[in-house]
C-alpha cells in the first residue's frame, strides 16, 4: 500500500485508505477550463491581454460565488502545459497580469479566508512568478473558507505520468509488491491528493472537451457545457450550472 503524509510519500503496509470523495450528491469540488478570453477579446475588438483581463474579473466573481454557495473546493485552468506554444508576447503578457493579481489580490483572497493551491510544474516559470506563488500560498495557507487551487503549466496526463514515476521508484528502490498499487494509493500521488475529486466540471466557450485537465480525477465528474465565453461566465450562469447539478443522480458506476 502506497500511503501518503506532508512530508513523504512511501509504501506501507495498511491495506485502508480514507477516500476523500463522499458518495452524496453534495457538491464540495468544482473544476473549471477558464476558455474563451480570446475569441471574447477578438469579437469585441480587443486585445487578447483585454480578453484575459476580462477572464480574471471572472474568476474573481466565480469565487466570490462559490464562498456564498459553501464550495469548498475550486480548481480552475489557468495555463496549460501545451499553452506555451502560443505567441511569445501573448505568453509574456499573460504571466504579467498574473504577477499583477496576484500582488493585488493577495490581501483580498486572504481576507475572504480563501487557500490559495497551484498544481503543475514550477520549472519554466519565472523567479518573480515562483516568489510571487510561494508568498501568497504561505499568506493563504491556514484558510478555510475555499481552497481556490490554480492549475499551471499543467497537464494530466503529465501529471498520471509523475504519479507512475513516483510508483514506479517506491516499487525498485524498496521492493514493495506490485500488487500494493490501488487506485487509492496511486490517487496519492497526484497534486491533488489532498482534495476531494471534481463532482461538477464546467467547459465554457461552446467547445466539448476536457483538454487534458484533471484527467484521472474526473472519471465520475458530472459535466456542464455552455456556448459562453469565460469573460461573460456569470454568477447567473454559475448558478444554472449547480442547479443542473443538483438534478442529476450519481452512480459512481454503479
């Protein structure tokens, strides 16, 4: 058995894990693909950065929302792993606005009692963003209101791909069984080992994909679809997509 504590991950040898995911219909974690700014921007005669700008009032009404509604857990996309083949300037100004926010909304989140998480890599990110990310997790990190988990230069299947690893090396190096590896102890591995998976996975901007997020954790997410673009993503639509929620009856497979 693979088991999982703050400092270190290691096998053990307990065959019970606690599953983090309830089997109710109370809805604890949203997942979010923040997509549209651009085509936005361009059907408004903006700048793609304008489009961004517009995104990230969004995201803060989207919080702001969920605090109200008593959502624990929010996790949003905000940079994919694959983004960075986009245009060198549009990346550029994309990672300033992020260095602005998070300077300006640090006080904010943390008076609103939000954690602020971010999943992904570091490694191609700058220093300023790096410092910037550490100081607001370690501000935010006792906050109990909403965890607010950012995803950043993420990939799932990147992410799958560094749990094996991580098996993988627990496996040669200490010659535990291979049959000690479950979906629980797997699941441990991952970034988000210490939330609850999605119930609710809302993809705006009329596209019907997932767009490598959050892909093991969504294997019995409910799914909300809507033609809008992020930046016009209201608490009204917000609304509608909890109420779908609500309507639905989860099986788990069952």
């Amino acid at each position: 058995m693979i088991c999982a504590s703050k400092k270190k991950k290691t096998l053990c040898s307990s065959n019970t894990l606690g599953t983090l995911t309830g089997m109710n219909n109370t809805l604890k974690h949203v997942a979010i693909v923040m997509d549209g700014n651009r085509r936005w921007a361009r059907n408004h005669n903006l700048s793609t950065l304008e489009g961004h700008e517009k995104g990230a009032e969004t995201l803060r009404a989207i919080v702001e929302e969920s605090i109200v509604q008593k959502i624990p857990y929010v996790t949003v996309y905000a940079f994919s792993s694959e983004n960075w083949n986009r245009e060198v300037h549009e990346v550029e100004g994309l990672f300033a606005l992020m260095a602005r926010l998070l300077k300006a909304e640090a006080k904010t989140l943390h008076e609103q009692g939000v954690r602020l998480k971010v999943i992904g890599s570091r490694q191609r990110l700058s220093d300023e963003i790096r410092l910037l990310l550490k100081d607001v997790e370690d501000l935010t990190k006792d906050n109990k209101a909403l965890q607010l988990t950012v995803a950043l230069n993420y990939g799932g299947r990147q992410e799958i791909v560094m749990a094996a690893q991580h098996v993988a090396r627990e496996v040669l190096e200490k010659g535990y069984p291979i049959e000690s590896i479950t979906e629980d102890t797997f699941g441990s591995f991952l970034h988000t080992a210490d939330m609850p998976d999605p119930d609710l996975f809302i993809r705006p901007s009329g596209e019907f994909r997932i767009s490598n997020f959050l892909l093991w954790q969504s294997a019995y997410a409910e799914f909300y679809f809507t033609p809008t673009y992020w930046p016009d993503f209201s608490r009204e639509e917000y609304g509608r997509a909890i109420a779908s929620y609500y309507t639905r009856q989860r099986r788990f497979g069952e």
